[in-house]
C-alpha cells in the first residue's frame, strides 16, 4: 500500500491535503481522484467557473494525474500508470 495525496486547486488557490489516503496501486489512486472530482461537480453550490482540479500526487510527490472539476473526461495525465 502507497500513500496518495489529492490536493485541490480552486479559484487558483491550492488547498493541500497533508492527510492522504492508502492505495494498492496508482490506478486506484486515479480513479478515486476522479471521484472526487465527480462529487464536487455534483455539488449543486459548486461554482463551475471556479476552475476547480483535483491532482493525484504520490507519497515522493511526483504528481500522476489532474482531474479537471466538470469537464468532458476530466483527467489530464502526467505519466502512465
């Protein structure tokens, strides 16, 4: 298990995650970037022009994956899996 990190860029602010969360391989670090990105897009209060992306960064800090708040796809990524 590998520790994963999901900070949050919004209205171009970084709110950083210091907690992480445990996974068994990368690709299941991705998806649930992706979810996360899904729920906030869900959120009835979410501001659409806030420019909001949920990034996936491992426990060396090497960023994996950003997952673009309500756009088409959503991921925009950085190394392969």
């Amino acid at each position: 298990m590998q520790r994963y990190y999901f900070p949050i860029i919004h209205n171009r602010q970084i709110q950083p995650d210091d907690v992480g969360e445990l996974f068994g391989s990368a690709e299941m670090a991705v998806q649930y970037g992706a979810r996360v990105a899904r729920d906030i897009a869900s959120d009835p209060d979410y501001d659409r022009g806030a420019g909001t992306v949920v990034i996936v960064v491992d426990a060396s800090g090497a960023e994996i994956q950003r997952h673009v708040v309500g756009s088409v796809g959503g991921a925009e990524p950085r190394l392969a899996l």
